[in-house]
C-alpha cells in the first residue's frame, strides 16, 4: 500500500513540476518549434503566447499507431514518464511546451540511458532557444506563394 501512495505522489511531482499539453492545437503548435532527435524519441519546444505563461513549462507526449499496438503504446508512454520522473531536474523553461514524440526504441533502451537522453534532450532544446534561430534552421515559404 505504501508504494502505491508513494507512486502516486510521484506522479502528482510530475504534473507539479511539468504541466500537461491536453488540445491537439497545443500539440499542432509545438510541432512548429524546436527539435531534438534521438534513437527512443524526438524531443519538440516551442515558446508559449504572453496569455498562456500563467504556470509552468508543459510537456505532451504522442506514441503513435505505428509504434505498436495500444499495450506497447502505453508501455512506452509509462516508461518515459519514469524516466521524466528520475532525469529531474530538467533544463526546461517555464515559458515553453514541450512534445515528446516516442519510437519503439524506447521499450528496449536501457532505463539509465534513457534518462540521459532526456537530460541531453532538454539541455540541447534549451541551448538552441537561447541561441536564437540559426541560418541553418529557416524554412523558406513553400508553394505557389514562394518567390523566387
């Protein structure tokens, strides 16, 4: 019974310390940002609007149907959860959301690995933001609307 409440209470510091991203236009939006690629996911961050900085920073997570079915889907999702939970604190600022976006490798990743890529992740999202875009990182406009 102890270890239950003790989970628990694990999990109300997750979603203390990291808020939850619930709309798909929030998780649309984020998709825009930033990006941190690894073997087990892909990290995404973008800044939030001057109206919605009222808490702190937010994280979604997104496992797709391609990942496995929904018992794998899940595994993955609690897994990282866990691994959020051990890699604190993390490096992320309260005026951004994050989207992390799962692969299969992160079933079979070791769990200390795991935690180290998060650490990585959220360092390496955090320093390019402070960086500012870099040449390497402009989109030009695509479509009929694109100049030449």
């Amino acid at each position: 019974m102890e270890s239950k409440s003790r989970d628990q209470d694990a999990q109300a510091f997750l979603v203390r310390a990291l808020g939850r991203l619930k709309r798909r236009a929030e998780f649309q939006r984020v998709s825009r940002g930033k990006r941190r690629s690894c073997d087990p996911f892909t990290l995404q961050a973008a800044p939030r609007r001057p109206e919605d900085l009222a808490c702190e920073a937010r994280l979604g997570f997104t496992v797709t149907k391609k990942v496995g079915n929904s018992v794998v889907r899940n595994r993955i999702r609690r897994r990282l959860k866990a691994a959020l939970r051990d890699a604190e604190p993390l490096e992320a600022r309260a005026d951004c959301d994050y989207v992390l976006m799962a692969r299969r490798e992160a079933l079979a990743r070791p769990f200390a690995a795991l935690v180290d890529d998060l650490r990585q992740a959220f360092r390496a999202i955090g320093r390019t933001e402070k960086d500012g875009p870099r040449p390497s990182d402009f989109n030009p406009p695509k479509g009929k609307n694109r100049r030449p």
